[in-house]
C-alpha cells in the first residue's frame, strides 16, 4: 500500500518551523507557503489561487475555522485540520500517511489533528489495558482482583487513622479514592484503636464499596478483629504476630502482606506463614530517601529475583510523604521502580497536602508502565501520561518587533473601587466561588464565570474586568492543579 501525499499550507512566519517538523516526519510532505504572514489567516481564496495539483490531502492549520468545502470540490483534494502549532506537524503527517492503512487516522474539518491523535492513543492505550488485565495471570486473587503475575500493578490506598472518622466522614474518604482509580481500599488502624472500633470500621466500609478492604495493623487482637468483621487483606504479619494470629487467618483464608522483623528475616516469617497455609504478599519494606531508599530497592530485586511466583508490596508512601517534590514525578518514576522490581501491589496515603493526588497519579502510572511493559519500551508516548506541568514540545513563542512599550509595575489589586461593587474569589470543594453583594457566581471555568458576571452587570470598569479575569483563572488553575488559592496572593 502507498502512502499519502501529503501537502502542509503554512504562512510566512511559520514556515521555517513546518519545514522543521516536517522534515522529522518518516513519510515527510511538501510544503505551500501562501501569501499571508499568520498561519491562522489562511482563506479559502488564498488556496483556490494558489491551486495545489497532484495530492491526496492538503493540510491547513488547526486554528483555522474557516469552511473550505467549496475548494475542497474544486481542488478534488481532501482538505483537512492539521495540528494546532507546527511543531506537531510531522507527528500528524506519519500517523495519517503511513503506509499501514488500517492504521492511518481519519482528519476531521472541524476538529485539529493533534486532539484527534491525542484521543485516538489514548483510546488505544484504554483498550489494551483492559485487553491485557482480561488475559493476564496472577499470583492471588483478591475479591475479583488480580493480584501479581502479569497483571497490573494494583493500587491500595490507604484512610490513614481510619477508626476515628464517622461514618460519614469515612465513606466520602472511600468514595474519593475510588473516583481517583483506587483498586483497594486500606484501613488505616492507629494505635488506640479497640477491637470494636475495627469490626465498626471494617463493616462500614465493606457497605461502601465494592472494592476489597485491607486492614492496616500489627497488633494481634485488631488483626483478629479485622480479618472476622469480613477484612479482604490482612497488612502486616511479622516474626512476633504470626504464631497468635496465624492459624486464624489461614482458617479464614485471608490473605496476608509479610514484613521483616522485629527479630527475623522477611523469608523466615514467609516460610511460617506459608507453613500455615496463609497465601503470603512479600514486603521488604521501602525506605525513606537518603535513610536506605536505594539499599531497600536492591532488597526488592533481590527477592523478586529469588521468588519470582511471590507478589510483592511496594510502600510507596514511604518516599512520596517524606520528600518536598511534586508528587506526580516521584509517582511516576517509583512506579516505574517498583514495575522493575516486581511490585504487585503500590501503597499510599495521601496524609499530607503535598501527596494530595497520589493515588490518581500511581493508577495511571501503573497503567502507564502496564502498556509500556507490552510495547517493550520506555513508558513514552503512550496516550496516557503524568504531565501536567511540564510538555512533551515546546510550542514557539513570538519574535519582538521593532518597537514596544515596557509596562509599567501594576502590582497589587486595582486601585479604584468599581461602583457596582467588590468580589470575593474563592475555592469551594470542585468549584469557584465569586461572591458579590448581589450575588454568587459558580463553576469550573474562569471564562464562563467571566461571562455570567459581565452579564448581570456585576462589574462596570474595564480595570475590575481584567482583575477578575486574572483572579478567575488563577482559581481554575488551582482548582485543576488540586491546590488551595486565596485571592490576591502569588501563585
């Protein structure tokens, strides 16, 4: 099969970034350079005169909205959306020209390619996922879980102090981990706990969700406790528990996570655990950064390596909670770690502010590494990704021109009242907050919200106008970015 001749309509200003990325393309493209300076401003009649013979597809630019139907017809070409910034250009040229035709993209009119082939992966990567779950095997299973072997890695996340919240309180907590993609539920048990707090604590949670439900404690009689109100998974067995609350768990057939100490080795408590019958989760245990963290991961692939049937429990919190860095990156690289080590299960609370989208951030990234593992490449280019700060491209910015003006310092909020009064600009819950004497205003969108104060005359100064309008969108930003925003204050 031959691949599509591809032609890329630019501007002036553009051209030498099409040619650029073009020219990176496998397939590549020609290149018709219009008489017009901004891409964007490219007409109809600008490519009826130019008249371009000979090619299976014409590519305009993403930020066209213009109908080129008529010249479509004329040309006898299918005209199509290429990307937004020419940057992507060669990217979109490979996907929609290659020679494998079942594999070439469908351009749309309406909508630029790059949202097209964003969707398009990322479609791609959700159907492989659930693709290779279905087909994998594993080591345990867990409520319907796959826990181990070829599976993904499962994320359990733990209601840190869980036998103090109310039942309210602990239900919202469950529903939240399980709209950020938690696939277990952990209790966290604190020292002061009863029994009865446990079993109240565990049966609460069992009616909130369908997940499985751990129980996170060494002492024997909450261990007890949890495991007959109906826990799932028991976290931790060690050297001192095993023998008082062993032969229960094996009777009850609840599986077990087993950590070293406090006078044995992890293999020694696995060996007499498994001499009870109790199916076994091995954790070396991860350490904190600069306390033993590349020492712990050396035990992990040691043990992996000496028992490769055994899932292994990877306590990722132990490093996101106690490292002042962006939780995504950390998340993202422990997650690549722990698929490298054998991790089966990846654990974390998310106790602190910084760590506040941890579990989000480590289900996709156990999908991330899940894909990656199968393609037998990098956990790159994907469909699916941890970037939220950062890009993959960066676009190209303007050139200065001859002459300019230097704005002045405006700092601080505008200095004139507006007549028909302040606002208040707020984040409550998923939503902003503009809160004016006359009413309030809320949502998602700084540029909606704009609009519904501009249109009940809320705001009658062009000054009050662009305050808001910065003040709006550094709460959607916020908002988006899962952190707190007070107005006025330096992002």
């Amino acid at each position: 099969m031959r691949s599509v001749k591809v032609l890329a309509v630019t501007g002036r200003m553009a051209e030498e970034e099409v040619r650029r990325s073009v020219a990176k393309s496998k397939i590549g493209a020609d290149v018709l350079v219009l008489d017009v300076d901004v891409a964007a401003f490219i007409t109809p009649g600008l490519l009826r005169r130019a008249g371009p013979a000979g090619y299976d597809l014409i590519l305009i630019p993403g930020a066209i909205t213009a109908d080129f139907g008529d010249v479509e017809g004329e040309l006898q070409t299918a005209i199509r959306l290429g990307p937004k910034h020419a940057v992507d250009l060669g990217e979109v040229v490979d996907q929609v020209a290659g020679t494998d035709e079942g594999n070439r993209v469908e351009l749309s009119k309406t909508t630029p390619a790059c949202v097209l082939l964003a969707d398009r992966l990322a479609e791609k990567a959700r159907a492989l996922l659930q693709s290779l779950e279905e087909r994998a095997g594993c080591h345990i299973t867990i409520k319907g879980q796959k826990v181990g072997g070829t599976s993904r890695m499962k994320v359990l996340a733990e209601i840190v102090d869980s036998t103090s919240l109310d039942e309210a309180l602990l239900q919202a907590r469950i529903r939240y981990y399980q709209e950020q993609g938690a696939d277990m539920i952990d209790l966290g048990v604190p020292l002061d706990a009863s029994p009865a707090d446990v079993e109240r604590t565990v049966s609460l949670a069992r009616k909130a969700t369908d997940l499985p439900v751990s129980v996170d404690t060494v002492i024997p009689d909450l261990i007890l406790a949890g495991a007959r109100a109906g826990a799932d998974l028991i976290l931790s067995l060690n050297g001192e528990n095993i023998s008082v609350v062993g032969p229960t768990l094996a009777g009850l057939e609840v599986p077990t996570v087993v950590i070293p100490g406090p006078k044995s080795s992890l293999q020694e408590n696995m060996d007499r655990a498994r001499t009870l019958g109790i199916d076994v989760i091995a954790d070396p245990v991860l350490s904190p950064p600069l306390q033993g963290l590349a020492a712990s991961l050396v035990d992990y692939l040691a043990y992996h390596r000496s028992s490769p049937q055994t899932p292994i429990f990877f306590g990722v919190g132990n490093v996101t909670e106690l490292i002042d860095a962006d939780s995504q990156g950390v998340n993202g690289l422990l997650a690549a770690l722990g698929a490298e080590v054998g991790a089966s299960i990846l654990f974390v609370p998310e106790y602190s502010p910084k760590a506040t989208g941890s579990v989000r951030e480590l289900r996709t990234a156990s999908e991330m590494m899940a894909v990656a593992l199968e393609r037998k490449s990098p956990p790159k280019d994907l469909g699916i990704d941890l970037l939220l700060l950062k890009e993959k491209r960066r676009r190209p910015g303007g050139e200065m021109p001859e002459e300019w003006t230097e704005a002045g310092d405006s700092s601080g909020p505008h200095r004139e009242m507006d007549p028909a009064g302040p606002f208040r600009i707020a984040l409550c819950g998923e939503r902003i907050l503009a809160v004016h004497e006359r009413a309030t205003i809320a949502g998602k969108s700084a540029r909606e919200m704009l609009k519904a104060i501009i249109d009940k005359g809320l705001v009658t100064r062009l000054d009050h106008a662009g305050y808001l309008g910065r003040e709006l969108e550094r709460a959607e930003l916020a908002l988006r970015l899962g952190r707190s925003c007070a107005q006025d204050d330096q992002f």
